[in-house]
C-alpha cells in the first residue's frame, strides 16, 4: 500500500472535514471549532443527523451513528453535536432495546440496507449504534445485548447483513463487552467467507472493528482484508467505491485510519 499516495490524494481532494479527520489520523492539529460547528449547522433539533447529511431533511439514524463514529474519531466525544446526538439515541431507543430507521426518511428513497421498517436493517443498525454509544462511553443496555446476541447463528453469523457480524467484533471484543463466545463464533465466520465482493468501505469498517475488538495482528482474515488494500489501490492512492468518486474520499479515509491504527500500535 502506498500511504503517501493515499495521503496525498484526501489532502488534494479532501473538504475540510476530511482534511481534519486525515490530520488528525496523522497525529496533526485542526481546527476543531470549525469542525464542530459544521456538525452543528445541519444537526437537526432532535439532535439526530440529516438524511444524506442535507440540512432540513429527516433525522435519520444511520447517518447520526456516522456523525457520531466521526466525532468520537477526532476525540470530539464531549462536544455539543455528539452530546445531542447520544441523546436522540437515548429517545430513539425502543422498549425491546432495538433501533428502528425513521420511518420519516421513506419518502426519500432511501437503499435497501437502510429501510425503516426491514428487520435486517434494525439489527445492524441496532448493532452499529450500540457499538458508536459504547465507544462513547455509554452503557449498552441488557435488552439490547439479548437481542444482538439472539441474532447470532449457530455458525457465528448474525442474521441479515454482513456488517453486524463484524461490528460484533468491536461490540464484543476485548475493548468492549469482552463477552469471548459471541467474539470468537463472529470472527470464525468472517474467517471463512469469501471477501471479493466487499467494497473497500466494508474491507475499512471491518479492520477498524477487528483493531478495537483486539483481534490479533497475525490473524488470517485481518491478512486476507490487507491483502484487498494492496490489491485494488489505484494510481491516484484513493480505491475504487461502490458510492462512485463521490466517497472515494470518505472510503480512503476509512482505510487510512484503519492501517496506521495498526502500524502506529
């Protein structure tokens, strides 16, 4: 993998947000007032972000999970905007400890791995906010952890998409609940399943999950996802992405902060 290519092509690329989040994967000062004030201008009342982060538009729960993972990114956990956006967590949260989508967003049209309603779409993203809240300090309640836990199949998967069966592996590592036999029967699946589909934003997700859940750097999968970087970086240092050019710069970030987290460690 050639960083300095990658580096080269968020920082010439880049808005200013994706330029703090790569100073600040570099060990860099930004302006975080500026930054957090961007979050701020389109955080809606309830303190949930925007559908496709468009000001005005419905709270829509996972795009509030990736302001969260964002904020929490740059240390900005104590901020106003990731204060608010806990705390429409917190009320969005039903009885049985899940997370539905926002049924608002529908009329927008949004894609099939974000439908309000679909059940796959409530345990990953029940998944992804359990995991952002306990990355921000936050207690995961029992109703939630016994629903995700009775999502997992016998053979280590979690029913639906792929994305809860690697986020189970920050959730549940060793930074996180430490419970080994959820961790363990997670990480054996995705060890054995085929990776040449996966766009690079899901190769990205799925090694900063393994980092947090102290998943072992000698570990096949975590060779198997390097060896995806290695292989399809292209000449300009971004990758290709299943969102178009448009996150080619999001997803390099991604893969950025998910390698130098291991070579800085």
């Amino acid at each position: 993998m050639d960083v300095e290519k990658a580096i080269e092509f968020v920082r010439m690329r880049g808005n200013e947000l994706d330029r703090a989040r790569l100073s600040h994967a570099l060990g860099e000062d930004f302006n975080t007032d500026e930054i957090i004030d961007g979050f701020s201008r389109i955080q809606n009342p309830d303190g949930g972000f925007p559908y496709g982060d468009r000001k005005g538009f419905p709270s829509c729960l996972s795009n509030t999970a990736m302001a969260l993972h964002v904020l929490l990114e740059l240390n900005l956990v104590d901020s106003e905007p990731a204060g608010r956006a806990i705390d429409f967590f917190q009320g969005m949260r039903k009885d049985n400890g899940t997370w539905e989508e926002n049924p608002k967003i529908m009329p927008l049209d949004p894609p099939f791995w974000d439908m309000p309603g679909d059940d796959d779409t409530t345990i990953w993203i029940t998944a992804d906010i359990a995991d952002v809240m306990q990355r921000a300090g936050r207690n995961v309640t029992n109703e939630t952890l016994a629903f995700l836990k009775s999502q997992q199949e016998a053979d280590g998967r979690f029913k639906g998409y792929y994305h809860t069966t690697w986020i189970a592996l920050s959730l549940f590592g060793k930074n996180g609940l430490a419970d080994d036999k959820v961790f363990s029967r997670a990480l054996a699946y995705l060890e054995s399943v085929d990776l040449n589909d996966w766009d690079i934003s899901c190769v990205a997700w799925c090694l900063d999950c393994m980092n947090r859940g102290g998943v072992g750097k000698d570990a096949p999968l975590r060779t198997r996802l390097m060896y995806l970087i290695l292989d399809t970086q292209e000449q300009d240092g971004s990758w290709p992405s299943d969102g178009g050019e448009q996150l080619k710069i999001r997803d390099s970030i991604a893969v950025l902060n998910a390698v130098l987290d291991i070579i800085l460690k």
